[in-house]
C-alpha cells in the first residue's frame, strides 16, 4: 500500500482529537504528519510514518515517590521486581505475612500510601544517556494509582505491516500531529475494504495483542505536576533502565570513610546504624558454613540467606530463621533494615533487634568463659 496512493483526512489531529472522533471506528489507519522529538529515543517518532491503530490500550500504573522526593511511575502488573512492605503499612484485611511480593500484591493487599523496600538492592540510570550515572533505587513511598494511555498498533512500511513489531504512541505527545486514512485516491472502495480485511487477518493470525506489555520504568518531572490536579499521563517520562546493584559498584558508587577504626564515629540508637557510606573496602567472599563466631566475617555483606539463618542460631535467634528465608534477607539486604522493619516484617522482639543490629556493626558476643 503506497501511502500516494491513499486518500487523507484534510484536517490534522492531535492524539487528543483523534481518539475522541475516531475510537469506534478502529482499527484504522493514520500517518504522522508532525513528529515528537522526546527527550529520549524511545519516546521519538518520525513524521510521515504510517501505522495501522489497533486499539486505545489503557494501562494502571503507580506513582512512588523516593525519599529525596523523585517520582516513579511503575506498571501494577511489572512482574520483573518484588518489594516488601515496611513497618507501618496498613493491610486491607488484617494482619499478612510480609514477603518479597509483586506491586499487584501490594496494592491488593495494602492501603495506600505504603512504603515499599526491595527485595533486592537496584540502581538506575536514565535509557540510552551515556552520561547519566547509576543511582540507587531507594526506599519508594507508594502514594496513588491512575491510567496511562497509548494508541497500540503497527507500523507499516512499503506496504508490509509489522505484526511482530507493535508500537505503543503515548498520549502525553501532545505535539505530534497525524491525518486518517479513508480510502484510495481512485475512489476503489472495494480494493480498499479488501486491503483493511487482509491487514485485520494478519494481525489477528500473527500478532496477539492479548499479551501485549508496557513495563517501562520511568521519571515523572515533579516542577510539572499540579499539586491540586495531578494528571501524570500528560507529563513527557524520563525512561530509565533498572539493574541489580552488584557490590563492586556499591563500593564504585559510595565515597569511603578513610578515617581510621579508632576515628569512626559509631551511630548509636538509630534505625539505620549501618548505612551506605561505611561500606567497606573489602568485602569477604563468604561460601563455606558459619559454624562458630570465627567463621563470621566483619562485613556481612556476601553473607548468602542460609548464612545468615546460620549465624542468627549463633546468636541463639533461631526462632527468627523462617521469617529470614520467607522474605529472603541475605547478608547485602540485611543493612537495608531499619528497627521497626526488623519489628513489624520479621517478628523480632526489641532486645534482638538491637542485639542483631550490633552484631551487623561489628559486635561479637564474647563467649570466652563457655
């Protein structure tokens, strides 16, 4: 189908104005008459491409804010990452076990706000900026949901369509601007309503829309948001790439305190005793079992979860060891828990969670008279 040799619409729209005229007619077909530079490549599309919309495709996502105030926008249905409730939540229907869950677990399960940690430690990075640096992905306060909105269809080119390859047009481009296709410059209706049949048949036989995802990750701009009428879907993201936070680049990505041991201030009755500037410079590889004390490392850090349940029955904290493994706290996500963490999500008593807390700092129990 030589683009030529279609007959378009004379007015253009904004994405805006042609859903509103032309959603039950879809599947139609449009070309993109002015295109939207986004600030990233991903969210870029050229003028003059042609593609066959399919249907409006609505996605519930969920805004999480860091503690330095950056807002996420992250897809309920992202089955990729699993975050644990921290203390303070409110469950819906009473008290839950606190374990790594997916945000449709969460969100079914607790009221909004919640606040949510990972089950695993993970930086970011803005998408294809060779520049951008890592950054931690911290502690997220869930705060609300709403719907994001993309045209979903496929892209034609020198009359083939793309049914492997469907493309989703956002709704916050605003500037973009497209005509409609309504038939052939000869007036041929029939070889026109023949064409659109064929195109149907090939995206019904080859390409299943049902299993269609979005999991982009993204930034919101906070300057942008309208305290009084939030409306996220029409702020232009910030895409940015997820990865698992190895600990060469914890070490990379956090200035060292180089005073001596004797110099090192150690923080006493707070939450977060361990936190992520004291990483050390050398981590131990710990593989074999932890038997007696001598076998634990200063640094838990490499500690594995079975480790840790090990050196929890050195502490005479066995009782504690099934919470460990349900929610998976090894040794690197051990220094992500804070008291009341240790409290509500693990079941700890007050007196063990200062004593693992200390022991996380360095404090051995001296079992020399035993």
């Amino acid at each position: 189908m030589d683009p030529a040799n279609v007959r378009w619409t004379e007015n253009e729209y904004a994405l805006n104005e042609y859903v509103s005229k032309y959603i039950n007619s879809f599947p139609n077909i449009i070309k993109i008459t002015e295109g939207f530079l986004g600030k990233q490549e991903i969210d870029s599309i050229s003028s003059s491409m042609v593609i066959r919309v399919h249907s409006l495709y609505s996605q519930q996502r969920v805004i999480a804010e860091s503690r330095k105030g950056k807002l996420f926008s992250i897809p309920i249905k992202l089955k990729t990452l699993k975050f644990v409730p921290t203390g303070g939540s409110c469950p819906i229907n009473g008290p839950i076990l606190q374990h790594p869950m997916t945000l449709q677990e969460i969100l079914s399960n607790y009221h909004l706000p919640v606040t949510i940690h990972s089950s695993k430690a993970l930086s970011f990075k803005e998408k294809g900026d060779e520049k951008s640096e890592d950054q931690r992905l911290p502690e997220l306060l869930l705060k609300e949901t709403y719907e994001e909105k993309f045209l979903l269809g496929h892209p034609i080119d020198k009359g083939k369509i793309f049914t492997k390859e469907p493309i989703m047009v956002p709704m916050y481009m605003k500037e973009l601007r497209l005509v409609v296709a309504f038939g052939f410059t000869n007036n041929n209706v029939k070889t026109w309503n023949s064409i659109c049949q064929w195109l149907t048949r090939l995206v019904e036989n080859e390409g299943d829309m049902s299993q269609v995802t979005f999991e982009e990750i993204y930034l919101l701009e906070k300057k942008n948001i309208s305290s009084e009428e939030p409306q996220y879907s029409t702020i232009e993201p910030i895409y940015i790439d997820i990865n698992e936070l190895g600990m060469e680049q914890q070490r990379n990505q956090t200035p060292i305190n180089k005073s001596t041991p004797s110099e090192r201030p150690i923080p006493r009755n707070q939450s977060n005793a361990c936190s992520w500037n004291q990483v050390p410079q050398e981590v131990p590889n710990v593989t074999t079992p932890i038997i007696n004390m001598t076998d634990v490392p200063k640094d838990l850090r490499s500690l594995t979860i079975n480790q840790m349940c090990e050196c929890l029955n050195l502490l005479n904290m066995n009782q504690y060891a099934a919470a460990f493994k349900g929610a998976q706290v090894d040794g690197q996500f051990l220094y992500e828990l804070d008291h009341e963490i240790m409290k509500s999500c693990l079941g700890m008593n007050d007196l063990h969670v200062v004593k693992l807390i200390k022991f996380r700092d360095g404090w051995r129990p001296n079992l020399q008279n035993q």
